[in-house]
C-alpha cells in the first residue's frame, strides 16, 4: 500500500512535473498582466494574498490597501452578516471549487455585478495551502441583459396593447353599427309615433266637432221638450190630472238626465283636446263645500243621511278655478250620497297637508268598491264597484272628468274603499301659484 498522502477526494497526489523558477515567473507575469480579470490568491483563511492588475481595476484596491485583508471585504453587510464569504470557501475546500455571479463592492462603495470563481489550490501532498479566486465584473452585460429584457417587455406590451386596441376597434366598429341600426329603428319609430299623432289629432279634431255639432242637435230639441213640459206643469192650457203630472214629471228628469249626460261627453271630449280655460286663483274650500251641500241637500235629506262637514282649524285656501272645484267637489258628494243607502252617512272635510297641499275628503258608509277596480273607476265610460247595486245612471264619466280637472290644476283624485263598508275620495290641489322657474 502506497504511503503518499491521499486528497478529500479521494483522489491520490499530483505526480505532475514541478514547474521551474522560469515557468513561474512567467505565470506570475501572465496572472498580474491581466486586466479584464481580477485574479489573485487567498490563504487558507480567506485573506488576500496576491493581487494583480485587472484586480486593481475591477476592485479599485491597490496592492498595499489590500494584501492582507480578508476577502469578505469585496461582500455587501448582508452577505456579511450571513458568513457567505466563509461559506462559500468551505464549499470550495470540500468540492473543489465554488461559482457564483451575485453583487460586489468597490472600495468607493459602488456595486457591480460578478462573475466568481473560487478554486481550492493544495499542494504536492494534498494539503489545502489556499484558494484561486477569479472575479470578471458583468455589470455592463447585466445591464444589457435588463435593457434587452425590458425592450422584450416593451415589445410584447406593444404588442398587447396594439392586440388590446384592435378589439376595442372591433368592438367599438360593431356598437356603432348597433348604434346605427337603432337610430335608423328609432327614427322610423318616430316617424311613426309623429304620423300615428297626427292621425290622432285629427280624429281628435273630428270627434269634436262631431260631439259639438251633435250637442247642438241634441240639446236644441231637449231644451224645447224641457220648456214645454215647464209649460204644462204650470197649467197654462188647462189644469192637469195627477197622473199627467206625474208623467210630466218623468218627462222632466228623464229631459235634464240626457241633458247631464250630453255636457258630460261634451266636457270630456273638450277636456282631452285641451280646450279647457282654467281661471287660476285662491279659493276658499268652506265656500266650495257650503255651495255643494246646499246643492245636494234635499236628496241627502229624502234618503235619511246623516249629512257632516268638519272644519279645518284654519282658513283652507287652494290655488285653483273655483267653477272647476265646485264640478269636482259636486260630483264626488253626488256619488257618495247616490251609493250611500237610506240612514247611512256621508261626510266632508277640508284640511292642510303641507306647505305645497290642500285636501278635501268625502266619506260615505256605502257599498264600497272592490280593491281590484279602484283604478278602474277612473277610466271613462267605466261604471264598476258601487254600481252593480245601483240604478246604474250616468255615462262613468264624472270621476274621469273630476280627476283630468284636477290634475291640468296640479292636484290629483285619490280613492280608498272597504267592500260593504264604504269610500273615500280625496281631492288634493295646490295652495299657492306655482314657484318662478330662474
């Protein structure tokens, strides 16, 4: 068995020729001539040993400021303070060498980027007598490499965004043909809307007149039938029977009841064609109600009603016409009073709302209207609810009337109701002018 010392690898010693005194002075003035590379040799322990040109350079170290020192004099603190430089030559002594790019210092403080090499140097017995350590500064290739990686960067951003925008443009091409087609369906839409308008006008405009030429036909000859049975009832060619004056009797309200229901269809067609003048002003609501009860009085009183008004704590006032009011507040008595039974109640009552709102309620103990034809009862020509157990009079175009009368006034009608129990109608106007617009 062979008595030359073995390597930590294994491996048995050099048994390479031993370099002469020429070899390496030669070598030396090859390593220190060098300056694209520090190259330079540290001791077992980590401290500098030689040092060349390109050392100089890269390090900015001169021989005497640095032979010496330890080599963790070229580390940044963190490194430092991690043992790095230490760990880095055990890894040498136990592989062979270490490699690595990673940041150094300079003696002014700057960093730049390396590439290491440390190589682990024994000698002919195999015994560690230091390391070989080579440093190449990359930081201008580092560089590079970022610039290079950011105009990649910048490329596929580029190209992304010009991807990005091509949808947009897609997308935005296909909204404005969308767009487009909508106007087109729009205009058409309109022109429709405006010629369908104008058709109605003009039906409008021929219904008026025809119900105003009518009204005039048919009011002409129920006025004369009206005065004539006036006549006779007073006797003047002779005096009647009772039956005859019971038949000119029924002629009479049969006269005046065609007559209401001729200035009804005639109110509403004037109405809907906007013919209507409204005479705007203050008007006192206790006058409204007290010219109304006087009014509906005596067919309160054949029916045995309980007939209330209750006062407002204060002066009630609407800005209104007062002729349209008192059309209003009639109608919605005469309803209450004709759907209330004998010995049932009926009641009016006037208060303030709020700063804007006045509102006048008529109540009655009637039959009351289903919750399902409250908005129904509204519609023109529409009798439901407390009709069905009625006579069935009028045209159902009083509430119609009440409530377009009310709202062209800026109020409105509002209706509650207990089928069995009775309704409510609530008239709601405005109590002062309408505020100047800046």
């Amino acid at each position: 068995m062979s008595n030359r010392p073995v390597r930590p690898n294994g491996s048995e010693p050099s048994t390479a020729p031993v370099a002469t005194h020429e070899e390496r002075e030669l070598h030396r003035l090859l390593v220190e001539g060098v300056r694209d590379y520090a190259i330079f040799m540290l001791d077992t322990t980590g401290h500098v040993a030689t040092w060349n040109e390109g050392a100089e350079r890269i390090k900015q170290y001169t021989r005497d400021e640095i032979i010496g020192r330890h080599f963790s004099t070229f580390y940044p603190q963190a490194d430092k303070d991690a043992r790095k430089p230490d760990h880095e030559l055990e890894i040498a002594e136990a592989t062979g060498k270490f490699e690595e790019e990673g940041w150094r210092i300079r003696k002014d403080g700057s960093r730049f980027w390396a590439n290491v090499l440390i190589t682990a140097i024994r000698d002919s017995a195999g015994e560690l007598v230091g390391f070989a350590k080579v440093t190449r500064d990359l930081t201008e290739r580092r560089a590079a490499e970022a610039r290079a990686l950011d105009d990649a960067r910048r490329v596929a951003a580029e190209e992304a965004a010009r991807r990005e925008a091509e949808v947009r443009a897609d997308e935005l091409r296909s909204l404005a043909e969308q767009l487009r087609q909508r106007t087109a369906e729009l205009e058409t839409q309109t022109r429709d809307a405006q010629e369908a308008r104008a058709r109605a006008d003009d039906a409008n405009r021929v219904k008026s007149q025809f119900l105003a030429a009518m009204s005039h036909e048919l009011r002409t000859p129920l006025n004369a039938i009206g005065g004539y049975a006036d006549l006779l009832t007073m006797e003047l060619s002779g005096p009647l029977t009772p039956q005859q004056r019971e038949q000119l009797t029924r002629i009479k309200r049969s006269q005046e009841h065609l007559l209401g229901i001729i200035n009804d269809i005639l109110n509403f067609s004037r109405i809907e064609a906007g013919q209507v003048v409204y005479d705007l002003g203050y008007v006192a609501m206790r006058d409204v109600v007290e010219a109304v009860m006087y009014m509906i009085a005596p067919q309160a009183q054949a029916k045995g009603l309980s007939f209330e008004r209750t006062e407002s704590a204060g002066w009630v006032t609407a800005w209104a016409d007062k002729a349209k009011v008192e059309q209003i507040v009639l109608n919605l008595v005469s309803n209450a009073v004709k759907f209330t039974g004998p010995g049932g109640s009926v009641s009016v009552a006037c208060t303030v709302v709020d700063d804007e709102r006045i509102a006048l309620r008529v109540e009655d103990t009637g039959t009351g209207i289903p919750a399902d034809k409250l908005d129904d009862i509204f519609e023109p020509f529409v009798q439901v609810g407390r009709s069905l157990t009625s006579a069935g009079e009028g045209t159902g175009l009083g509430l119609a009337i009440s409530r377009d009368l009310a709202r062209a006034m800026r109020g409105d009608i509002r209706a509650e109701s207990v089928l069995g129990e009775g309704s409510a109608f609530t008239l709601l106007l405005p109590s002062n002018p309408p505020r100047a617009t800046k």
